[in-house]
C-alpha cells in the first residue's frame, strides 16, 4: 500500500510535468510561469520551497541529535519570511515589471549597471544550487529507498528521473502549479505525524521529561554544553532570519505574482503553512524517546530517522500519504534550484554575458534552458550518490552561501542608494568565496569557528559593501529614477526589453 501510493503520487506529478509543456511558449512563461499566479499559489510554493528536503529529512535527523535548539531553525526562517515580504516583495515585482527582469542577477545588473555583478552572482546561485540539489537529492533517495524497498543508488535515478520530466518540461507553470498541490500534501502529512506521534509518547510533558533525562540540553533552545551553542543560536538568525532575502528559490517567487497589492495575503500565508509543516521535525524528538525506550532501533544515520519513524509505527495508508507529503517537500524545492541554476547559465552567463545581451530566439533559448537544467541533474545526480556531508548540514551551508552572497547586494542595494558598484562586486565575491572556504575548511576540520561560516561569510560582505560604498564614487541606477504612475502601470512585463 505504501508503494502505491507512492507511484500514484509520482505519476500525478509526472502528469502536471507533461500538461505543463503544452504552455511553455516562451522565457517569461518557463522562469516566472508569465506573472498570472494569485497569492495562494505563490505563497505556498514560497513556504514548500523554503521547507524542502533538507527541512523534513535534514532538519528531522539534526532534532534527532540536539532537540528543540534546531527548531530555532524553524522560527527564524518563519520570521525570514516576513522579512523577505516586507523588504524585497514589492520592489522586485515592481522592477521586474518595469524592466522585465526575469533573474535575481537580472535585476541586480539593472541596479548596479554592471556585468560582472551578473556574472558573480550567477555563479553563486549556480555553487549554492548544486550544494543544495545534493541535499534534496541525498533525501529524496533516503525516502525512496525505503518506500521502495530498494538499493539507495537505483532509488536515486527512480526519483530524478521522475524530477526531470516534469521540471525540464513543464519550467515553472508545473513548478507552481506542484508546489500547490505539495504543500497541502506536506501539511496533512504534517498534522498526521505530529498528532499520532505526540500520542505515541504520550503526551508534550512526557516528552519532554524524558529528553531532559536522556540529556537536558535537548530540551533547551540551545545547548549549554552542546554543539548548538549561543554562537549557533546567533549564526541561525543571520542566516535564516536576514538571510532568508538572499534564497534565489524563493524570493524569485515574488516575480510571478498577478498583481502587487496580492503579496500582504501571500505573506501571511506563506509564513503561516510553513510553520505547519515544520511540525513534522517533531518525529526527530519521538525518534529519540522510541529509541531509548527500545520500542524502535536506532537509525543508522540522521537523514533515516523520518524514513524509519514513519514504517515503523504508521499504517500503510497513513505511512504512504506521509511519505508522499516528504516527497513533495523534496520535490518542490529541487524544481526551484534547477530552475534558478539552469536560467544562471542560460540567460545570465551565456545570453548575457557570452553573447553580451544578444536577443536570442525564443524557442533557441527555451531548448538551451531544458538542456541545460538536465545537464545540472545529471551532474548533481552524480555528484549526490556519495554526498559528502549530512542532509541537514549541506543545506545549512547552501543557504549560507546564498545569504553571504546575495543578501547585502540584493536587499540592501533595492533600499539605499549609496551602494556602488566597485563595493557590490566585492561584497558578492568575498561573500562567495569565503562561504565556500569556511565550509570546506570546517567540514576538513582544519579550522572549525564558532559561528557558522555563513553568517561568518555574510557578516563580511555586508561590512564590505557598506565600507567600500561610503569611500567610492555614488553611480546613478535606473531602479530610482521617478517615471509616470501611468508608465510603470500600463507597461507589458511580458514584452518589456531587457537586454
């Protein structure tokens, strides 16, 4: 029953892939669906995209290992939510609307008239997108080998072969469109597994008694003994928090939505759907309470323990829609990174920067777009079956990479206009590069700080895009400039020339 209903959910996914293609005429439609979406839409493929698979398989194995500290997680990307909406939302679809922006780093050439602040950022979208696919991909076959009952490596292809169709045909139409029907997958799952599991155990006051006996920092919002420290605590608000603003597969959302005044609805939804799944890391905490009671082995890693929770103590039916519902929180996310990596190469190094603005046919660049995002399955797919690190911790460090070097350049370039140009390619190039030192250093042991290298990485590039700023010459940019209300309003996003 489990495998059933698990083939059914992926046909019907592969099915909105296939409808979806028949509406792929153009770029406008395949990166931002064409601007048609209401705010339900856009809010909940926000909220599913911030989830993902390294929310309900990661995050789930690290609240297995330190308790409630992780859930700070959870809060602060709720408030990051709220931050991204309040800052970026109506900015970005009003300058998308005007210049017909189609990329994050499309916006930012517009802001800082240069290419090489397009090229930097691209190449960080595209690192950060990488490391984040690993994630979902390293979840996705976690969970399918157990739905499946097969070998890790053949329940890898089984899931990315599935993600390829839908994603390399239906482009974001099919992304949005999944999303939705995900998300309300995602919160049923969600509520299942939270209400069943905090009866399994017994109830909130048991459960907590016996975390604190098994051992009292897990019951603490962060450790005073363990890995998740205070400095840990302050580097999840950087990065989840502040650098919410800089996670190119969700705030590239607020490009699609239909009109502005929708995004305050689409606000308060995103947040409040994303705080209803993040029930599900509450299975890391029953986990832990089944194991030392010895009703239930303990998994082999981390990233087994929703997997193995699930089997174990859910019915077929209820276990199937649940593992349906991590599916698509796996699914969801990966078609958003694929999207944003595959247009980083197309539009933004190769049409761009290559071709140096060249008005290249519609369906020559729509081509160039699927190839191209199936190229990056491909590599990730490879790259993903021997991932060098936990699900949890390399999305940890993807959004770190994304925060560090999008983040400053992005959101506080929108709102201030001091910022320059000489100070935007520095910030976005130190940002990127010592995000992926620091992580590389630290996961080598060679130098292991006590804040994450992200916030480290983002700390840096802000100070320099401040400091480089106030010493550099101030540039005009067009994204300030006063034109007519009736300009800005009537004007076509679809037909709108960017080169």
């Amino acid at each position: 029953m489990i495998l059933a209903i698990g083939i059914i959910y992926l046909l019907v996914i592969l099915v909105i892939g296939l409808f979806s293609m028949r509406h792929q005429k153009d770029m406008d439609t395949f990166y931002t669906g064409g601007r048609r979406f209401g705010p339900w839409l856009v809010a909940l493929a926000v909220s599913s995209t911030t989830m993902s698979g390294y929310g309900f398989i990661g995050l789930t194995g690290l609240v297995y290992e330190n308790g409630y500290a992780i859930f700070m997680i959870g809060i602060f990307a709720t408030a990051g939510i709220f931050v991204s909406f309040l800052v970026l939302a109506k900015p970005m679809r009003r300058i998308t609307q005007k210049f017909g922006a189609l990329t994050i780093p499309d916006l930012l050439e517009i802001r800082y008239n240069s290419k090489a602040i397009r090229a930097i950022t691209a190449l960080a979208i595209l690192g950060g997108a990488i490391g984040y696919q690993m994630a979902q991909y390293k979840a996705l076959g976690n969970m399918l080998e157990t739905v499946l009952g097969v070998d890790y490596k053949l329940a890898l292809f089984i899931g990315v072969a599935i993600l390829t169709v839908y994603v390399v045909g239906g482009g974001m139409i099919s992304a949005v469109w999944t999303d939705f029907i995900q998300m309300i997958v995602m919160i049923a799952g969600a509520l299942i597994v939270f209400i069943g599991g905090m009866k399994m155990v017994g109830g909130m006051s048991q459960l907590n008694s016996e975390l604190a006996s098994i051992n009292p920092d897990m019951v603490q919002a962060y450790h005073t003994t363990g890995p998740i420290g205070i400095f840990a605590f302050i580097s999840y608000f950087f990065i989840y928090v502040i650098g919410h603003q800089g996670q190119p597969h969700v705030v590239s959302k607020f490009y699609m939505i239909r009109k502005i005044s929708m995004l305050k609805w689409a606000c308060i939804i995103a947040a409040g759907t994303y705080g209803l799944t993040a029930l599900l890391w509450f299975v890391g905490l029953y986990t832990r309470v089944m194991v030392n009671r010895g009703e239930m082995a303990a998994p082999a890693t981390p990233d087994m323990v929703a997997p193995m929770f699930i089997e174990t103590f859910f019915p077929p039916v209820i276990a199937g829609l649940i593992f349906a519902a991590v599916m698509a929180a796996i699914m969801s996310t990966s078609e958003a990174f694929l999207l944003v990596a595959s247009s980083s190469i197309v539009r933004d190094i190769y049409q761009q920067i290559i071709k140096k603005g060249e008005k290249l046919p519609e369906k020559k660049e729509l081509a160039l777009s699927r190839w191209f995002t199936l190229v990056i399955i491909v590599v990730t797919f490879l790259l993903s079956l021997n991932p060098p690190d936990l699900v949890g911790w390399l999305g940890n460090a993807s959004w770190g990479i994304f925060s560090a070097s999008l983040v400053p350049v992005l959101s506080i370039g929108i709102l201030w206009k001091r910022a320059t140009r000489t100070a935007a390619i520095w910030s976005s190039a130190l940002g990127f590069i010592f995000s992926i030192g620091l992580y590389i250093l630290k996961v080598k042991g060679i130098y292991v700080p006590a804040l994450d290298t992200g916030a480290i990485a983002m700390i840096i590039s802000t100070v320099s895009l401040v400091g480089i700023s106030l010493i550099t010459k101030q540039e005009a940019s067009p994204i300030f400039e006063k034109t007519s209300r009736e300009k800005t309003t009537v004007e076509d996003p679809a037909t709108a020339n960017f080169s």
